[in-house]
C-alpha cells in the first residue's frame, strides 16, 4: 500500500505541524517519528459474535510491513459497555511490545446527535498517561463527519472531514486529514472493508492511518485517538 505522502510533498501549510526536532519520549512513542502510516486491526472476540454481549475492544496496531508494533486495550466497566453502547465512554491504553503503556485516550459521555450541538463527541489524549498532549473534538455538521485535532493548549491544528455516506459495501471508507482551512490533504483515516462475514457479523473494524513522515510525534498520537473516535462512532455495532 502506497503511503499518502508518497504521492503528495509535504506543502508549507502541512510544514507548520512538523516536528523541529527530535524530544524526548518514551522509545515506544518515539517509534511514530519513523513511520508514516498505521494498520490497526481490531480483534473478534468469539463470545462477542455468538451471543452479542460487548467485551472490552483489543486492537493491534502494525506498521506498513504487517509487524506489531502496538497494542490498544478498552478498560471499561461490563455494565457501561452493554448499556451504552458505542457511546460509552471509555479508556483505551496504548502499549507497546515490552508492556508498557504510551498512550492513554480517554472519551467521556457525551451525545451523538447533530440535533444537540452542545454536547458533541471528544477525546483527550495523553502521553504519558496523566499528562494532556492534544484532544480530538467533534465539529457540528447537518450530514458531514467533522473533527479538530488540538494541541495540550486547545489550539486548533488541524481537521478531519469524512464522507457523506459512512455505510459502504465492499469500498474502504476516507476520512481525510487536512489544514485547517480544509484545502490541504496531509493524511488520512481509512475505514478499510473487511469482508462480508466480518463486516456482518462482528464490529471488529480494521483502519489504515497514514500521517507525514516528519508530522510532530504528539499529533501523530492524536490521530491514533482520532481513529478510534471515528471506530466508535461510526462503525461500532
């Protein structure tokens, strides 16, 4: 799969989110500055598909050569989980292949409705855990799925724009990652199709991340959370 910032240069407006230099992070966060892009495959858990009751979520988070890299862990209590729903607010623990967490995402409770625009979707992100690095919040939008991806102070930095039509059979569904003025493409979210069985049967989603190279580390992390804002919102069963 060929990278998106393998078919688009890094443009100036892109440039202003790119990393100076190199801080200092843990080795496991570190490892995004390598990296331009994510697999995360979510994991079917048997009991869940065989007699629907919710189970925590587990996803595992690969490089572009399919290598583990990271693993994702949902802490949520059962009954949360089987009354709420997908819009459960949760904990999800990012670690890495020594066990050790790097990213804490955190959802609170808040409604999924375009007719409340008060009280839309958001997570917090932080590295290390305890520590805010950024937050992903929910735009208002009649019919589009929008996003802002903000920085520990609240800034704004950057925005996600997703389709009209988030239900598609057989197609990957893109939700782009762009300047705030919404005129650069500099990433992408992708809710790839995983096939019918899977697809019908289970609300395990598979996702593509794809980020500049050079992107800072800590907005690289706030697009993970990103990603398993959208997994929730618009994909869970």
């Amino acid at each position: 799969m060929m990278a998106l910032t393998d078919q688009m240069p890094l443009t100036a407006a892109a440039a202003l989110w790119a990393t100076a230099g190199t801080p200092a992070y843990s080795p496991g966060l570190q490892y995004l500055s390598q990296i331009d892009q994510l697999i995360v495959n979510a994991q079917v858990d048997l009991l869940e598909v065989l007699v629907g009751f919710e189970s925590n979520n587990m996803y595992q988070l690969k490089n572009s050569q399919g290598q583990p890299v990271f693993y994702a862990l949902e802490d949520t209590e059962c009954c949360t989980r089987n009354w709420c729903g997908s819009l459960r607010p949760f904990v999800i623990k990012v670690i890495d292949n020594y066990r050790c967490e790097i990213i804490r995402l955190m959802r609170p409770l808040k409604c999924d409705s375009c007719c409340f625009p008060c009280c839309l979707q958001e997570m917090e992100v932080q590295v290390p855990p305890g520590n805010p690095i950024g937050y992903v919040l929910q735009e208002w939008h009649p019919y589009l799925p929008k996003f802002t991806i903000h920085n520990e102070r609240k800034e704004p930095l950057l925005k996600i724009r997703g389709p009209f039509c988030t239900c598609r059979c057989f197609s990957d569904v893109p939700f782009e990652v762009t300047s705030l003025d919404e005129k650069t493409v500099i990433g992408k979210i992708s809710k790839q199709w995983s096939g019918m069985a899977q697809e019908c049967f289970s609300d395990a989603d598979n996702f593509g991340i794809q980020f500049p190279m050079d992107l800072d580390v800590k907005i690289k992390a706030v697009l993970i959370g990103a990603c398993f804002l959208i997994d929730f919102m618009y994909f869970e069963l």
